[in-house]
C-alpha cells in the first residue's frame, strides 16, 4: 500500500490540487489522516484506487487518415492567404 500526500497525487497524475481536495472531500479516493508533529496530515492510499481513475490522460481520436487531410486543409489554407497577402502587397 503506497500512500502519496495530496501535492505528490496532484503532481503524479497531473491535476490541481484542488481538485484532489475535492475528490477526497467527495470519497472518490480512499484517504487516511494522520497526526504528525502535532498537525493532521491526508494521506491517499493508492493500492485501494481502481484503474480507471488513476488514468486521466486524454485518449488520441484522431487517426492518421484524418491527420493527414487536416494537414492537407492547412496547408490549402496556408497558401490561399499567401495569394491574398500578395494581393494586397501589388494594391499599395
């Protein structure tokens, strides 16, 4: 069982602090308080965690045949404002 403060979760799993505070507060994370030097500490217990919430990195939808027609539409575009940029350079 690992336990992690709520700024190393944060920092581990890239949200805001906030945020952690508020899945603690919202039982979403399994949490355990201990006093230190006089002081209660949070710590979250990650062994009890499900899969599914440690991950929060954005899935990729895009596949290499849409990448490759938005690039495509770029770079249609890129050259319709050079046209207009050359136009408007001859008009002064």
């Amino acid at each position: 069982m690992q336990k992690l403060t709520i700024k190393q979760y944060a920092t581990k799993y890239k949200l805001s602090i906030y945020n952690v505070i508020k899945m603690t507060k919202s039982g979403e994370l399994n949490i355990e308080t201990v006093e230190e030097n006089g002081k209660e500490k949070v710590y979250i217990l990650l062994e009890d965690l499900p899969k599914q919430k440690l991950k929060k990195e954005p899935k990729q939808e895009k596949s290499y045949k849409n990448l490759q027609e938005e690039n495509d539409l770029l770079k249609e575009e890129i050259k319709r404002l050079k046209k207009a940029l050359k136009l408007c350079k001859q008009k002064d």
